[in-house]
C-alpha cells in the first residue's frame, strides 16, 4: 500500500488538522464587508492598540487593523473589503529602541499555525525585545474564510502594517517554516523597493535567520516522500507511520515524553481553517528566486535546520543563490528536528543571539 503523502503533509510540514479548533473561539472576528466596485477598492490599514498582559512584567499585546478585498465579477462589481485586527506580544517592549541588542520580529510558520510554539524564545533570549504576532487567519488573529482573501503578497502586505504601527527602525528577522519564506519574500520586496520608497524613519533590516524553512516547497516535498518511505522500510506498519514521522522528523521530545511539548499542543489548538489559507497546497510550487539585478542589498542571513529535520539539507541550500549576495550561512543543530526550539532551547536560544548579534 502506498501512504497517502499530501495528507501527510499537510498534516505535519506546517500544522495538524488532527483536532482543529476554531481561532474564532480566541478572539471574535470584528470583520466589516464593504460592497464597492473596482475603482473603489482601497487597502486601508488602521488603528494600533496596547494592552499590557495581566500578571506579566513589560509583555504587551496589541492589535492592528488590516484589511482584505476579493471577490467580485469581471467587472470588479461586488467586489468585498473586510477589515481585520492582527493581534501581537511584544516581550520587553522597554528594550525595542535598544541599540546594544536590537529587537526580533518572529514569523511563525503555516501558513496557519499561530506563534504559541514560539514563544518559548522568550525563556532562550530573554534580554532582547521579540515580537510575536498571529498572521491573519490563524490563533488570535480570525480572517475570512475563503481562500480568495489569502495570499503571500497580502501577509506581506501584513508585515508590513505591524513593523509601522509598532514602530520597529532597527530589527533582526526571524522566520520558522514558512515563517521563513515569509522573512525571505520580505527581504526581496525591500530590496527591490530600493531607494524609491525612502522615508523619514523608515525601517531596517538587520540580520535574519530561516530556520527550518525550505527553499523549494516541491523538493521539500520529495524530500518528506523519501523520509517516509525509509520508515516503512524499517516498519512497514502504516498505521503508525505519521507518529513515527512527528517523533523522529518534526519534534523528538514526542518521542522522549510520549506527547508534544505544550507550546507545540497550544499552537495545533488554534490552526487555520482548512481549505482556506493551511497546509502545504497554500503555497505549492513555491520557490525561492533571486531578487531583481538592480535591487539593494538584501540582510545576511543564516538558514538553520535540525539534523533530523524533515526539511533537509538540500532543501536549505536553496537559499545561498536565492540572496544577492555571498553573505549566506548554512547551521545543522545536531541531535535535533523541525522544532530544534522545543528539543534543546539554550543551545538553539544560544545560536540565534550569537548570529544576530553580530549584526546589531
């Protein structure tokens, strides 16, 4: 018999659909459609709030209106505008003017899997702020519910509604997953803007890390294929081949406690809807390019990966050429997997401190 590869796939890579709860149990949707025509339709990004987590010592969390527009005829009549708040945690928010040590913007991967497993950066680089935030349509952050409202262009367009509203000049880019093609795409509209979009105060890219994250979702995908079929060869049980696959590829201290650890649990609780903006069939056949010939600089970067990661080393590779420049590492954490955060967080918590502050 043959294992049915896109479920598990979609099952593992990025998020669980094993039981789904919907994110609007987290944070009601506050989306507000507005029917206009093409000549109409204006992305409008609004209001930023702060609220300081009760019980907690300068963590905050605050939200941004963002919006979506889709649908509609040939004409562009019917076409709907809905608006959105982005919800986000600033971990020591005092320190995100900081020049010693400058800020982390965190993208978590899915698309749909929301920061909770993430957090535990905190604990690992506990003197730097980091910024965490739910992309739309996951955790605390509910969007529509049709797979015309998503795409990486408009979490782009996300990102960079929550650099602004919070204020960051001076960062360090962190992506997990697809949190890292995310950082990348990021990176590569920056640098194609280039001078042509200069303003007061504009923001800065310092460094960034793509841990886990794949150059090449189609390889990844033959990788994973490769992967299981190894583990059949050593059992040929199907029945038990999706956690044998978790326990040894995605997160070896299932395998070590016999369950996930708990940040990893909150985070499957509140995966996207699926079908909408989840899995790997959202961003198939995406593959990393090289910005234009005459784009700035891009940051340099350090892609890391587990030794036991289901995204593999040639999956990582991909990105030296993908950069305009030579300025690209490659890291392998050894004994770890896909979560090497959740395996062995100070020797990870350790490496990315290490990388971005040589660059502050």
């Amino acid at each position: 018999m043959q294992y049915s590869l896109k479920v598990f796939l979609t099952t593992i890579f990025l998020l669980s659909l094993i039981a789904i709860k919907s994110a609007s149990a987290f944070l009601s949707n506050t989306a507000l459609p507005i029917v206009t025509n093409k000549n109409g339709i204006i992305l409008h990004h609004g209001r930023c709030h702060f609220l300081k987590l009760q019980g907690a010592q300068d963590e905050f969390q605050g939200e941004v209106e963002v919006s979506r527009t889709y649908g509609g005829g040939e004409n562009g009549s019917g076409t709907v505008r809905t608006f959105h708040n982005i919800r986000y945690h600033i971990h020591n928010r005092m320190n995100l003017s900081s020049q010693q040590g400058a800020p982390i913007l965190v993208l978590h991967g899915g698309p749909g899997l929301p920061s909770d497993y993430l957090l535990p950066l905190r604990d690992v680089i506990p003197y730097r702020s980091i910024v965490f935030y739910d992309q739309l349509g996951c955790g605390r952050s509910p969007g529509p519910e049709t797979s015309e409202a998503y795409s990486i262009e408009s979490s782009l367009d996300d990102l960079e509604v929550v650099i602004k509203k919070i204020g960051l000049t001076r960062f360090h880019l962190y992506g997990q997953s697809y949190g890292g093609i995310l950082a990348f795409e990021y990176m590569k509209r920056v640098a194609e803007k280039g001078s042509n979009d200069d303003e007061s105060g504009a923001s800065e890219c310092l460094s960034a890390i793509l841990s886990s994250a794949p150059s090449n979702v189609d390889q990844m995908e033959a990788a994973w294929d490769d992967l299981t079929a190894n583990l059949l060869e050593e059992d040929p049980d199907e029945s038990t081949i999706m956690d044998r696959f978790l326990a040894k590829h995605a997160c070896r201290e299932i395998a070590t406690n016999g369950k996930k650890p708990q940040p990893l649990a909150d985070a499957y609780e509140k995966v996207g809807q699926p079908g909408v903006w989840c899995g790997t069939d959202s961003i198939k056949g995406w593959s990393a390019a090289k910005p234009l010939e005459s784009s700035q600089r891009m940051p340099s970067c350090m892609a890391m990966r587990g030794e036991h990661d289901f995204v593999t080393t040639e999956c990582i590779e991909g990105w030296k050429p993908a950069f305009n420049h030579k300025f690209v590492r490659v890291k392998e954490i050894e004994k770890a997997s896909h979560h090497g955060l959740l395996e062995d967080g100070k020797t990870y918590g350790e490496i990315v401190n290490s990388f971005f502050a040589e660059y502050d």
